[in-house]
C-alpha cells in the first residue's frame, strides 16, 4: 500500500517510531553488551563510561541495548517455569528489563537509573535501592543499605546497571559529595559484584580524579561525537540520511543525503542526531498536513524560523548559496547575544528581588 493512501495519523506516528542507530551508536552499544557480558568474570565487576553532549544518542543507544536484553530473555525458562514479561504500565521499558518469575519475584537483568542533580552517597543508594523495588527507611544505614542491595541484586538477578546523566555526580557544589557518589559505583562492583556503566556530559568523567580507584574499575570510555560535515554519499552522516529519508512515509523520498540539502540541515543541526531527526520530523508532519507529497527545503525553512524565531539571513534553509563557515560565525554570534541578554534579565530579576526583600524586611522591623 502506498503511504498516500494511509491515514495521516498512521503516517504521523510512522515518524515518532523512527530510530536511526547510527554507527557512533553501535559503537556504544557494544561498549555496554562488552560491559555486560563481562558479568562475574572477575573477582570484583567493571565499569565503563559512554559519554557526550547532548543530542548525540546516548540515551538512545542505551534504551536500545536494553530492549536487546529483553529479546535475549523472552521465552527464558527459569525455576521450572518461563518468565513473563512485566507490565509495561508499571515497568517502563526505557528504565529496566524487568520479568516475572512465577511465585519466585522478579527478574532484572539490566537497569537504568536518573542520577538526580546534586546526588549524595546516600541519595544515589537510595534511588539505587527504589529502581529495584526497595524503598530504603528513613533510618537506614549505609551498611543497611549494602546489604540489602547485595540481597536484591543476588535474588534478581541484575548483572549490570546503567546510570544517566552521571554528570550530576561531578556537578556538585560540595567538595566530598563527587567522591562519596561515586563510592556507590565502587561499593556495588566490589561488593555486590555488579557491572555498571556511566552515561552523561563530556564532565560525567571528572569524578574519576576524585576516586582513582574507581579509575582502576574501568574497562572503556568511549566520547560519542556528533556527525561531522562530509557530504561523501558513503560517509556516515550522509549513510545516516538516507536510512532517515528512506524511513520517512512519503512514496517519494525527500533525499536528505543530497549535498544541498545535507549541507544544511548539518548546518542547522551542528551535526547532532537528535537535532536533525527534530527538523525532519517537523517538516515531515507539516507536509502531511498539507498534503505534500514530500519533504521541501521551503518547508525546513519554515520549521526552523518557527522553532528560532530568527531573520531569513540567520536561516540556513532560506539561502540559495550558503558559505558554512559564514553562517557558523552568524549562528555563533547570535546564540552569544542571547546568553548575554539572558544573564543580563536574571541579574535584573535578581536584584529586584534583593531589593524587595530588602523592603519586606525594613517594614518588618518598623
């Protein structure tokens, strides 16, 4: 069936299922299956580290090495029974792969844990403990806490744990929190003898010259990057556009890996994954809509003046000719006039409420 003749809600959520695993991602993904498949090999367990900025695919390599794991449990025959899958209401998928064992709990091969921002030792335990089900008391000690992770861990079965935004650990104001946080990485491995793998910012890494021990735990860090601008039709980021344009529900592709088109849209993007798969999307839905048969560059144009509110010439979809290095100077320039403008409205803010604290407290004391 051809896509025109489907409905364009089908054809809309077509869009939303997309996942490009790009080979940077691959690269990532097996760094955790290594990570993971390195469970009790050794006397003490590994890490490894999958960092980058924001947009490169981390988290979607993760959540795509968790649904492998999934796959590998399906139709497991455990105790004398075959697990079941877990509800997926109460389970999400993108945070753990999580079975039922007949009559004997649950199973957890693989989880996936938010570090909050501005984590403690205890905090990360506890937040460790909850994505297993465990809720801490209170009162609980460290040694508590241990050892009833060292239980869970051994009674479900969980041979590694993913943690995002790890850069929350390096993030913190307090000098000893970077160093005790990441004792719970160190603490899990020695002791309860579980892999983990680090995920976050470029940073997440700086807590490892806090903790050299943790550093000697460490099998691999891999840096994703974002796609670099090579307009070669076998590179990476051009083989990436035309999985994306083939994938996109149109009879006739939009051709993203053409050298016009892909020079802008690297341009917009700045070469990160999530960035482009945001304009094409858009510009896709917005050629549904109006019953387009595909992708235009006017309709990216259109998608990205929304999106940033910026002039035609600060729009790299409206040029006809288009100097890359130019337009990452204007780019550069504007996002350096917003960060001022922005800073200058919080310190304004700022000194307004000082001011009418101030105030408040004057007429208190009169």
């Amino acid at each position: 069936m051809k896509w025109k003749s489907r409905p364009a809600e089908e054809r809309r959520k077509h869009i939303g299922s997309f996942v490009a695993v790009t080979p940077t991602m691959k690269r990532a993904i097996d760094v955790l299956r290594r990570c993971y498949r390195a469970y009790h090999d050794e006397p003490q367990a590994s890490c490894v580290f999958v960092v980058g900025q924001t947009g490169v695919g981390k988290t979607t390599a993760a959540n795509d090495f968790l649904e492998e794991v999934r796959e590998e449990y399906l139709g497991t025959l455990m105790d004398g029974h075959n697990l079941k899958l877990a509800d997926v209401e109460e389970y999400d998928r993108s945070m753990s792969v999580t079975f039922e064992n007949p009559g004997q709990g649950f199973v957890r091969p693989l989880v996936k844990i938010q570090v909050p921002k501005k984590t403690t030792y205890k905090r990360l335990f506890a937040d460790t403990l909850a994505a297993i089900g465990i809720k801490v008391p209170v009162s609980a000690t460290l040694g508590d806490m241990m050892s009833i992770a060292r239980q869970q861990i051994k009674e479900q079965g969980i041979r590694m744990i993913i943690f995002d935004d790890c850069q929350h650990i390096a993030e913190s104001n307090l000098n000893r929190d970077p160093y005790e946080a990441a004792d719970v990485f160190k603490a899990l491995m020695k002791e309860a003898r579980v892999q983990i793998a680090c995920v976050g910012l470029p940073h997440a890494t700086d807590f490892l010259l806090e903790n050299a021990q943790l550093e000697t735990l460490k099998s691999e860090e891999l840096h994703m990057m974002p796609f670099s601008l090579d307009l070669d039709d076998q590179s990476e980021y051009c083989s990436f556009l035309k999985a994306f344009s083939d994938d996109l529900p149109f009879d006739r592709k939009p051709l993203l890996e053409k050298p016009a088109m892909a020079l802008r849209l690297h341009l917009a993007s700045d070469g990160y994954v999530a960035a482009i798969a945001k304009y094409v999307s858009l510009a896709a839905k917005e050629a549904i809509d109006r019953n387009q048969d595909t992708i235009t560059m006017d309709l990216l144009q259109e998608v990205y003046r929304r999106k940033h509110n910026v002039p035609e010439n600060e729009n790299p979809f409206r040029k006809a000719e288009i100097d890359p290095e130019g337009f990452r100077k204007i780019k550069a320039d504007r996002r350096r006039e917003r960060v001022a403008e922005a800073r200058k409205g919080r310190a304004t803010r700022r000194a307004k409420e000082r001011e009418l604290s101030l105030r408040k407290k004057g007429a208190a004391k009169r």
